[in-house]
C-alpha cells in the first residue's frame, strides 16, 4: 500500500515515525512518502519537506507567513497527486492538515486522521469540517472520545497515548555515562524545555537561564530541539555553569531532577518521565491577547487538562517571569512537594491507556483500506 504521511511539528515527527515503523511491520510493501523531520526520515520512507520549514507558531506569525504557507499547501496537493496515495494519514497540525483532507475527499482519497485537533479547547466549529473530510479519526486523550461521541456524534477510536510507546521503547541510558559523554558533574540536573520553535525559545530561555544563579547545588541542561541548529542556541550559552544538549531530551528527562517545560507535549513527556515540572508560557504578545479570548480552557498543559485539576504549576505571559520561576522552581526541589508530585504522575500514566497505540493505528488505517 502507498501512504502519505503529514505531520508539521516536533511531536507529529515523533509519533510518525513510530508509526511509520508500526506500518512497515503490518505492511511489508509499505511506500511512505512524507512531511515530517529526521526521526520520521530514519523510520524509512521518502521526505517531501521538514517540518521545521512549516513551523509558524501563533496568529500573528501565521498572518505574516500566509504566502509561504499557502504554497506549500499548493504544493502538497500536486505532490499527493502525482504519489495517488491509498490512504492520507494526518497528524495533528490541524491548520495546513485540514485544508489538505478537504481537498483530498474531493478527489476519494481516504482520509485518516491520528491524533486528532483540539478542537474541545477552541474552533469546535471545526466539527462540521471533520465529520465532512476524515473518514476516520484516531483520538489519544481518555476525554477526546465522549467529546466526539457523545457531544457530536462522531464515532472514533480512542488508541492510547503514543508517548507512552515512544518512551518505553526507547534505547535506554546510563545516568554515568549520560553524564560523562556531556561534561557533566554530580550535581542534580534541572532540564530546561523552551520550546521548538525559534520565538518560543528566544522568549522562555531569557527568563529560565535568570534563576541559574539562585540555584548553584543544580546544573542546568537545555534541551535543544530537533529542528534547531546549535548557532541558535549558541547565544544563550554566555554562562559556564548551564550546558546544552541536542537531540537527546528523552535522555535528559531519564536522568533529571527537576525541569521547567514550555507548554505543550513536553509537559506530557515530562511527566510520564515522572519528573517534577514548571510549565512556562510567554508567546507573541498579539498571538496571547487574541488566544485568551477565545480559549475557554482552565489550563494550558496536558497533565492539568487531562487530570482536570492543577497537579503543575503554569506560569503564563506576564507570570512567566524570572520571580515566580524561581520560587516555583524552589517548591519542586522539596522532596514531599515531590513525592506527592510524582504520585499525581502516576495516576496520570494509568488515565492514558496501555502500549501499543502505534501498532492499533497501523492495523486499523491497514484494515480499512485493504
């Protein structure tokens, strides 16, 4: 079968590839040709374009990007056209994936999408649209299936989290020589997560790297982002005692004490790593005003939305500040703070269903096109 695969950030590159490498096990004959990043690249297929070249973040850098945009969509649609696909598989990055899927039912090309958009935190009106150009949907938050189902009637498949795959069956590795492969000392490590794209680092990291020095018992590790060149990072790194690490935040996580974690998946992936967090927020200051507006929900990350309470503290915009990060950052260091912290994790991990959500997606996209 020939498959093609879309996904436009950091964690659609993550989940791609696993499953890319789901369906080339169902598939012996699998053609994947694809958007995505390095990790999807390695799963084996053909790369159309990088996700790093798609990634605009907010209202502000869409508007301003709309011609780059709007010709990778033209472009996407000749180059599905000339591959004649037996199925498009979508990942998340509803904004470009949803133009694509109504085009490609016009032309009865099946539509499938895995992790679905967050339409229960804004543009719920994108339902119509959904039921109207996916053929299928493939959700992995315990809540998004009675969101479907019940509230609109919209049979679809609650497959588990991914990420609960992606870190169990990563290659796992030894705190002593993490630590002496990267220079680093004995001391606890604080893991900074600023994001993946270029604004959102440039903004978090200037506020994070100013608690370095309230913290001199703790060495700080930023985690540098698949699609980012170590010339970005480079000026940030005026200060000895914080160090930089590229392309290894499961790694990272494994061997952290603690971290402060831009909102998004990383405070997901954080959590089942059963680190204690800060979720930190500060975007475009347009983009924020615009979104507060019209998202109506309690929380910004993931742990606190699908615990549906505040098991993590969020500092958001004008909160995100080096203050209230370093005191945040100090109540996460204690250690009862910390145990009753990693307990939440837990409960949190149970919530999201068992392994195998790559595998169920591969087999159901495999027995509907067959």
């Amino acid at each position: 079968m020939k498959y093609y695969i879309i996904a436009g950030e950091a964690s659609g590159d993550l989940h791609g590839s696993n499953l890319m490498k789901a369906l080339h096990k169902e598939d012996a004959q699998a053609d994947i040709r694809f958007w995505g990043g390095d990790l999807m690249q390695k799963a084996g297929g053909t790369l159309v374009k990088h996700y790093k070249e798609l990634a605009f973040m907010g209202f502000a850098e869409v508007i301003f990007n709309l011609k780059t945009i709007l010709n990778n969509i033209t472009f996407c649609k000749k180059d599905i056209e000339q591959f004649n696909p037996d199925v498009i598989i979508f990942i998340d990055y509803p904004g470009f994936n949803m133009r694509i899927a109504e085009w490609a039912k016009k032309k009865k090309i099946p539509t499938h999408y895995y992790i679905s958009p967050q339409i229960w935190a804004w543009k719920e009106n994108r339902i119509k649209n959904i039921k109207r150009d996916f053929d299928k949907l493939y959700v992995i938050l315990p809540f998004e299936k009675d969101f479907y189902e019940k509230k609109h009637h919209f049979p679809v498949e609650f497959v588990g989290h991914p990420l609960i795959d992606a870190i169990h069956n990563r290659t796992k590795v030894e705190e002593s020589t993490f630590r002496k492969e990267h220079n680093l000392d004995e001391r606890p490590i604080i893991a900074l997560l600023p994001g993946s794209r270029k604004q959102e680092i440039s903004k978090l990291l200037h506020e994070m790297l100013a608690v370095v020095k309230d913290f001199p018992d703790y060495q700080f590790v930023i985690a540098g982002a698949p699609g980012q060149d170590y010339a970005f990072y480079k000026q940030f790194l005026t200060n000895k005692a914080v160090h930089f690490i590229s392309n290894k935040t499961y790694d990272l996580l494994s061997v952290a004490h603690a971290a402060l974690v831009t909102s998004g998946t990383a405070t997901l992936e954080t959590a089942l790593f059963k680190v204690p967090e800060v979720v930190c927020y500060k975007g475009n200051w347009i983009s924020y005003q615009i979104a507060k507006r019209i998202i109506t929900l309690k929380y910004i990350s993931l742990v606190n939305l699908i615990m549906d309470e505040e098991v993590v503290t969020e500092l958001i915009q004008s909160e995100c500040n080096s203050k209230n990060i370093k005191a945040e950052l100090s109540k996460i260091l204690d250690e009862k703070y910390r145990q009753k912290l990693i307990e939440k994790y837990h409960l949190l991990e149970a919530k999201l269903g068992g392994e195998g959500a790559s595998k169920k997606v591969a087999k159901l996209i495999l027995e509907d096109i067959s």
